[in-house]
C-alpha cells in the first residue's frame, strides 16, 4: 500500500487540476475535505490472500438497474464502491470518496466538486466529470427498463455541470437544508465509456437493447474490486485492482480492502455451507440463528480454538419489513382482515422461542434509527389472537371451518400464503402458521429460491412477504407507498397501497426544506402507514455476530457505529478492515494436522449496544 499523504500533500494533489477562473466558478466557494476525522482501520493490515465465502442463488442479472437488478446480489456490485463522498462510520461527518473537496453553494440547490486526479476505472480508464454528468444520461434514459430511477432523476435533480476534467457540480430540484442536500448530490459515477452504444434509435445516448445486452455485463469498478471470473450458476469472483489502487491516496481507505481475490460459490442450501465451512473451504460464516451461535458452534473446531466468534453490536438505522400485505390480492384490501392479521403473528412468542431472544422486535413497521425522523410513539401490535377474531367477525369470517380456519358466506377461507426466501426460515415461518391458528388464520409457507423470491415479490405475485429492506439516513417513502409505484410491477410499493392523503405528504415531505416540518411529515406518514396495517412489524438484529477461522484478523475495536457486517459473508456490506495472516493460516492447518490445539475465543464488543 501506498503511505498515508499529509493532508497538506493531500489538498495539493487535488487542487493540481485546472480550475476555472471565478466568473466560470461562483466566487467565495469554501472548499472542505475532512481530513481531521479519526482513521478506523488498523496500521498492521497485510495486504493478499483470497477470501472464500458463499451465497445461496446466483443472481439474474449483473445489471444494478432495470429489471432483476435489485436483488440480494447488488450489494456486491454497489455497496463497496464509492461515491463523491461518504460518511465517517463513527462521527457521521461526510469524508472523501472520489471527490477530495466539495463545497455548498449559496442557493440551498448545489454542491460543487473536485474529483481525486489519481481517481480511475478498474478497466484503468479516469474517473472524470462526465462520468457524473453521464448518471444524468443513463438514469433519465427509457432504455434502462427503471421507472423509479427515471422519475427520481428527472424530478428529484436538476442538473449535473461540468466545469472541467475533474470539477462537476450537482444541482438539486428542490431547495433542500444542507442536512440532505448531499444525500441528493452525492452520486455514485456511471462510467461513461462502458455503456458507448451500438445502436441508439432513441438518441439518447444508451444502448436500444440495454437489458438483455448488459444482463450479464459487469461494468467497471471504481472501488477496490471489479468482477474477474463468472461461472454461470456455480461461481463468481471478485480481484483487487492491486495495492497501486487509486484510493489508497484517501487516507481513509487505507489498510481496508486488504485481500487480493474473493470467491462466491454458489451453495443453495445453509446447512451444506456451514459444512463447508467447518472444513475450511469457507473463511467465515454468519451465525444469525440462535442454533448457528450456541450448539453448531460447540465443534471440535470452535473449542480447539481453529475458529473465532465474534459478537458486535452496532447503531445502523433499520429499514422497513416484517410481513408485507399485498392488498391488490382478494381478501387484503379489507383493513379488518390485516389488523386481524397483524394480531394474529405472534413475532413476540417467535422472538423469545423460536430466536431466543437474541433479536428485537421493530416497533416501526418503517424502521427505526432515524433520529426525529422516527415516530417513536409508534409500536408493535401485540399478539391477540381474541381481538384478532374480533376483526375477522367483522370483515365476514364468522364461521369456523372443520379444519379450525374461519370461512365467509362465500365460502373463502382465511388463508394466505408467506413468500420467503431462504430455507433457514422456515421454522419461523411455521410457528407464525401454529399461533395463527388460534384466531382461525391459516398461513400457507411459501420457500422461493432467494434471488426468484424477490422477483416474485417486485411482480407483486405475494399475497404476503416476509423480508426487510435497508434504509438511507434519511427515510423515503415515495416507492413504498406513492400511488405512482401501486399495480404495478418491478417497483417496492410491495403493498400496492396508496391514498390521495398519502400521496400528498409524501410529495410535500420530498421537497419540504424545513427540517423541523420535513421530520414531523415523515412521522405523520409512518403513522398513516402502521394505522393502515399494511405492514406487521417483524425484527431486527442490531449486530454483527460471525465465525471466523483465526487466520483472519479484525481490528480492535472491530466495530463501528455502522458496522453490518466484519467480512463479506454472502454480502458486500463490511468495511473491508479484516485481512489474511498467512503465516497463522499455515500453522492452523498445522495444528489441525499434529492435533495441537488453541485458546477458544469469543469476542464480544457491546460499545455500540443500544
């Protein structure tokens, strides 16, 4: 790697592209850079290695927009690869990315630019100012098959300029407080030269038959990793730019992103993958299971000290989820039948018996963690299978069937299937199918392939879903719940709900500027939301908690506020702070050999427990 630059040295290399006189530039700008920020990855990372992990289903697409694209899998293809700026994991301050300065302007719409001149593509090209103006191109453009992103991009941005090579400036449509102004100008560069269309009838600068021809296309990275190897169906891996990688200029990627290769098999089921673990094939594994972190965690392996626990808890903001109500589907639309269905989970009796009380409940059906964003007078429905009943009696289902479910006069049962998508879920699933029971409910389980799953749900086949979503910092709910997003497919108006009521605070809160009117908009819409029973809460794990063979080593502290994840366990959601020890990964398999054993160790970091 590359040593750490003062920051003296820093700004000097960023500053030596060309800048425009002050007629080009508004006068008076005050440039920033974050320089001062405390480092959170540790001096004695090594650099080399491949990490081994998994995921269960290989994705549809290696596109991150139009059809198929927001699967499980994205995160690997987006999550590791900058922006113009990030945040700081612990002060929350924003920090460099790409871009090595930035500046507000004075309009409450702009914020200017200047990108790191070491900057490039994986494929070696630059990182320049028209691959910020090309997002404008891209996501605007009819081609990419992506309803939500058009409208965002043509509604939510104005305009992108360019003043030079390296000097760009975002403009909002909207006057926004500087508290989200950034969240709207920090894009994520497109590169511009990947996507040269061949044919281009519309003219609007994107190939004609961008689906289909960049399916299985992965563009250039501007991160620390590109895709080097696919394997249809069996394998797919990643390979570091190399320890010349451009951001190692940042000081604050420095020592992250240390190993040279990640490889992602393709095993479909958990169990077989834990196996494969315990035999070193894989490097870590997620214990996110009661069972996965108590019994399967007592082997051999664990006491002879050749695999690590680690425990870590974190101060992430927590996305919307639970039990998804689709209410285009028969039944659903009746606000009795899913204040009924809401009584009649029973995730408090999942918690504490099924998952043993290692995850809590969310109270928010839209999340929490948002500061004054977040209704905290909000919680939870309990479980009440006799109010439950009460609800159903009044929607029609007075009758109880031989079987135990409730029936209407027409003959329909109290039935609905939960889509799902992974197999380790389905213990949970079926105790919310036994408790349901004593309402007259019946759940249905309904185990799709993981990355199908979503499909599934994105075409609003459900009738309910179990899953959560991931938040930014600040909540949106224009494609949850605008009417725009409901009936139809390939948007995450999961529910199809809408209301005219709806649809108007959540147009005023996307361009309300004052902050204290926008947070008391966002609590009034999750009130609107949970009143509507649309959406059950379910759980959340405010943690970390992963194994680990002892050839991968972690900082200490380990943990960040914002740290999901240590290592890439089936996502690409770490901070890439771990590295490979060689030497240690040669004298465990050696001990393993000889029968020589190691010091069990559990890691147990509570710093950030709420």
């Amino acid at each position: 790697m590359k040593k750490t630059l003062s920051i003296s040295a820093f700004l000097a290399m960023a500053l030596g592209s060309p800048l425009l006189t002050a007629a080009e530039l508004p006068a008076g700008l005050k440039w920033q850079s974050n320089l001062h920020e405390p480092l959170f990855a540790s001096p004695q990372a090594k650099f080399g290695g491949t990490f081994h992990t998994y995921i269960e289903s290989f994705p549809q697409t290696f596109r991150t927009v139009g059809p198929d694209s927001n699967g499980r899998f994205r995160s690997w293809l987006l999550d590791s690869r900058p922006a113009a700026v990030t945040r700081h994991p612990n002060t929350y301050a924003w920090i460099p990315d790409i871009a090595s300065e930035w500046a507000y302007g004075d309009d409450d719409k702009t914020v200017y630019f200047r990108i790191n001149p070491n900057a490039k593509w994986s494929d070696g090209k630059p990182i320049t100012a028209d691959d910020f103006t090309f997002v404008l191109t891209f996501m605007r453009s009819k081609d990419i098959v992506a309803p939500w992103y058009n409208t965002f991009y043509n509604q939510q941005i104005e305009d992108v300029i360019k003043y030079d090579g390296l000097t760009f400036a975002v403009v909002s449509a909207e006057k926004r407080n500087a508290e989200e102004l950034m969240l709207y100008a920090n894009l994520r560069p497109i590169p511009a030269h990947f996507y040269q269309p061949k044919t281009d009838k519309n003219n609007d600068g994107i190939q004609d038959n961008f689906v289909r021809y960049y399916n299985f296309k992965p563009e250039p990275s501007a991160g620390p990793y590109y895709v080097d190897e696919i394997k249809k169906g069996k394998s797919i891996s990643f390979k570091h730019v190399g320890k010349d990688w451009w951001g190692y200029t940042n000081p604050y990627y420095q020592h992250r992103y240390n190993v040279e290769k990640i490889r992602i098999k393709v095993i479909r089921d958990k169990d077989i993958a834990r196996q494969h673990f315990e035999k070193g094939d894989l490097d870590s594994f997620w214990l996110d299971t009661p069972e996965l972190w108590r019994e399967k965690a007592q082997t051999p392996n664990f006491e002879n000290g050749y695999i690590h626990k680690f425990w870590g808890y974190n101060q992430t903001p927590m996305g919307a989820g639970g039990l998804w109500i689709n209410t285009a589907k028969p039944l659903l639309d009746n606000l009795d039948v899913r204040q009924g269905i809401a009584l009649a989970s029973d995730f408090d009796g999942l918690i504490d018996k099924v998952l043993r009380g290692d995850v809590i409940r969310k109270p928010n059906p839209m999340g929490i963690g948002h500061g004054d964003y977040t209704n905290t007078d909000i919680k939870a429905p309990p479980f009440n299978p006799e109010l439950a009943i009460r609800h159903f009696e009044k929607a029609g289902f007075s009758q109880i069937g031989p079987d135990g479910i409730r029936v209407n006069q027409q003959g329909q049962r109290l039935s609905f299937a939960i889509t799902y998508s992974y197999g380790y879920l389905t213990p949970q699933i079926a105790y919310l199918k036994e408790q349901a029971k004593l309402a007259g409910l019946e759940f249905t389980l309904n185990l799709v392939d993981g990355s199908s799953a979503f499909k599934y749900v994105l075409e609003k086949k459900h009738e309910l879903s179990f899953h959560n979503m991931g938040t930014s910092e600040i909540p949106q709910y224009w494609e949850y719940f605008y009417s725009a997003n409901a009936n139809k497919p390939q948007n995450n108006n999961f529910t199809n709900y809408s209301t005219p009521e709806l649809d108007r605070l959540i147009l005023a809160y996307r361009s309300e500027f004052d902050l204290e009117k926008k947070k008391a908009e966002a609590r009034q819409i999750q009130s609107i939301i949970a009143d509507a029973s649309v959406i059950v809460p379910g759980y959340m794990r405010p943690y970390a908690r992963e194994a680990y063979w002892r050839w991968l080593q972690i900082p200490k502290p380990a943990m960040t506020k914002l740290t999901e994840f240590l290592f890439p366990s089936g996502t690409f959601q770490d901070f890439g702070t771990f590295w490979i020890d060689e030497s240690r990964k040669k004298e465990t398999k050696a001990a393993m050999k000889s029968g020589r054993h190691f010091e069990p160790v559990t890691i147990v970091e509570e710093k950030y427990k709420l």
